[in-house]
C-alpha cells in the first residue's frame, strides 16, 4: 500500500509539473517501470520510491545495477510499441518519504542514470 500511495502522490506531482502520465506500472514479464511521462518529445521512465522514514536509506539506493538493467529492457519494449521517432529518453527517480507527523517529502532526481550501450 506504501508503494502505491507513493506512486500516486508522484504521479500528482508530476502532473502539477506539466508532465502526462502515459503509462502506470507498465510491465512486461516479472519486471516493470512505474511510471512512464511524457512532456513533448520528452519521454521519462520514472522509478518511484517510497519510505517510511529514513531507515532504510535513500530511495535511490534501492536501485541497483540488475534493477536498472531491468528497467531497461521494460522500457526498450514501451519505446519500440508506443514510441515516437523525434522522442528523446530518460530514467528519472522520485523518492517520497512519509514520516508520521511530518510534511511528505518529495525529490525528483532527473536523468537519474543512463544505461551503458551494449
């Protein structure tokens, strides 16, 4: 429930940023990227993570190499069924931390990695 409260308050976020949510939880197999945005010829693939707290760490600690890698694949397969010629592409994070008593927090990291070409 955590994570989907998370996404949803990303997706407003994002939204009020003047971005269109074109994809929720788009999954291909086992793996899936949260959320894809659009804003133009501009497409971002958005990991959203949500905490608790900051126990755990950093959101953008929870993305690892295999993670990112699998990010990848999802969104190599959205490109080639939705993607437009001129788009350009993105992985973006947003971390968002709900404290108990305390205002949510919400960072957006843009072009939070790049993938290395084969």
């Amino acid at each position: 429930r955590l994570g989907y409260d998370g996404e949803e308050e990303a997706s407003a976020f994002l939204v009020g940023k003047g971005w269109q949510i074109v994809a929720h939880r788009f999954r291909i197999g086992r793996n899936e990227i949260d959320l894809v945005i659009r804003r133009g010829s501009l497409v971002a693939f958005v990991e959203v993570k949500t905490r608790g707290g900051s126990g755990f760490g950093a959101g953008r600690e929870a993305i690892g190499w295999k993670k990112r890698q699998a990010i990848g694949r999802v969104a190599e397969v959205w490109r080639q069924r939705y993607g437009r010629p001129a788009d350009i592409y993105r992985f973006d994070v947003i971390e968002i931390v709900r404290q108990r008593g305390q205002a949510v927090r919400i960072e957006y990291i843009t072009d939070a990695w790049r993938l290395s070409p084969r």
